[in-house]
C-alpha cells in the first residue's frame, strides 16, 4: 500500500454525509442491492460473476494489499484466530494463508458468509498449511454478536460497501469489541473507478458482474469515512486509496500486545 497507508497522527476525522446523494461518483455514498446477492447460489450467472470476481480481485490487486497490510501491522505474535466477514467461497483468505505461510505461523481461521459456498478443497488447502478452517454460515451481525474469539483479526475484501452508514456504524463498534486488528478493503468511491467499472465487458464479465461493479463504486468509500465510524479511542487507524481502484481501512489496537501483561 505504500505511501498511501500512513499512521493518523492527529487521531478519528468525521465525514459528513449530506442527503440526498449526489449522482456523482465522488459525492456521498449510495449504497444499493446487488444482483448477485439476490440470485440463487447455484445460478449460472452467479456463478459466472463468481469467477468475474475473482478475477477482479487479481486485477484490483487485493491479495498483495492484504499481505502488505498484514505486515506491516506485525500481528503474529499475538494473533490466534483470522475471521474472514463476507468470506464467499473462501478462495480470496486461502491466497492470502499461501502468500503469508512461509513466514508466518498457523492460525484458526472462520469463514463467515450468509450462504456457505466454500468447497472442500479450500478447505483442504488451508489444512496444508497446518491451517485450522471452520465455516459460519450465518448473517455476519448475528454472528459477532455471539461470537467467542479471543486475539483475533478481521478482515473484510469487498463487504463493507453493502451496508448503510447506521449499519456500517453498528458493526464497527461489534467488530471494535472483539477484534484487535481490522482490515478492510473496499472500492474506491472516485470518477476513475467509475469509468473503469462500466468497461468490465470488456475482459468477458458478465451482466450481473458489470451491473454490480457499478453499484459497488457508488457505494464505496473515500476520505476518512470508516474512520468517522470507528470507536476513537485505544486504535492506530490507516485509511485511504490504495491504487487507482480501492479504498483501504486498517485499525489496529495500540498499548501491550492483546492477551499479554
């Protein structure tokens, strides 16, 4: 993430957001129904859009922002357990276990989706790398606020954008109270994303891939959006453009490492 990723010094800064939203893309978020959320898991054109996104998590680059985030954050000392929120079918967290296994230590790790996509030989995958997987399918909010995880980190790969800032604002204070590290990787809410996202038929995506990509940039972020809606106090935060084409957030607990004296 390079020079885009940089300690807030001067601690929360608030956005506000004005109604009703502007049509621009630049303008305050609009989020709206994606197709593929509400087409049956087994669709053909959800399917298709599946594989469309997972290309497009090579082309936005995702894997390599999440390692870097990950580093940079130095979390495996303290670290045990790797919640994934809008996990899909796992493909995007068992790339990221491939690329930060050589030198990084085995974790828990919790795929948490609504419909439980995931197939067996993800699941196979992170067991080779002595990677302990469990699958929650679940509604996320449902989920955290029963869940028993201790020294965790959350990650979240093109999920925050679906929500509302009243429901962003809830999960972040769920996340906040069981969480010591949260990543976030969103689209970026900018012209240049908007234009790119109605070219997407042009790598071969499909209708519901391309309906939805627009949508999602509409509903990105930009600025310091999430972190008006994180708790201000006991974090470092990070957030900003990473690329042309996302938006990152990190906020990491600060003082003794969780679960140490």
């Amino acid at each position: 993430m390079g020079p885009y990723w940089k300690w807030n010094s001067k601690g929360m800064q608030s956005t506000q957001i004005q109604a009703p939203p502007s049509p621009e893309p630049a303008a305050t978020r609009q989020p709206a129904p994606e197709l593929l959320d509400e087409l049956p898991a087994q669709d053909p054109r959800a399917l298709e859009s599946r594989r469309d996104l997972r290309r497009i998590n090579v082309l936005m680059g995702h894997v390599p922002r999440l390692v870097e985030a990950w580093r940079r954050s130095h979390p495996d000392r303290w670290v045990q357990t790797i919640v994934e929120l809008g996990a899909g079918d796992g493909t995007f967290l068992l790339e990221f276990a491939r690329a930060i296994a050589p030198d990084s230590r085995q974790f828990k790790v919790i795929l948490v989706d609504r419909i439980n996509l995931v197939k067996a030989e993800i699941l196979d995958g992170f067991r080779e790398l002595g990677w302990q997987p469990e699958v929650v399918t679940a509604d996320a909010f449902e989920w955290i606020r029963q869940a028993h995880v201790a020294d965790a980190a959350f990650v979240c790969n093109l999920f925050l954008h679906h929500f509302t800032q009243e429901r962003l604002k809830l999960l972040a204070q769920l996340v906040a109270e069981r969480a010591s590290l949260f990543v976030a990787l969103e689209p970026r809410r900018a012209f240049a994303a908007l234009m790119c996202s109605k070219l997407l038929g042009l790598i071969g995506c499909n209708s519901v891939t391309r309906h939805d990509a627009v949508v999602s940039v509409r509903a990105g972020f930009k600025d310091k959006e999430i972190t008006a809606l994180w708790p201000n106090r006991g974090w470092y935060v990070q957030e900003g453009p990473c690329g042309l084409f996302t938006h990152g957030f990190v906020a990491q607990q600060f003082g003794p490492a969780p679960g140490k004296p």
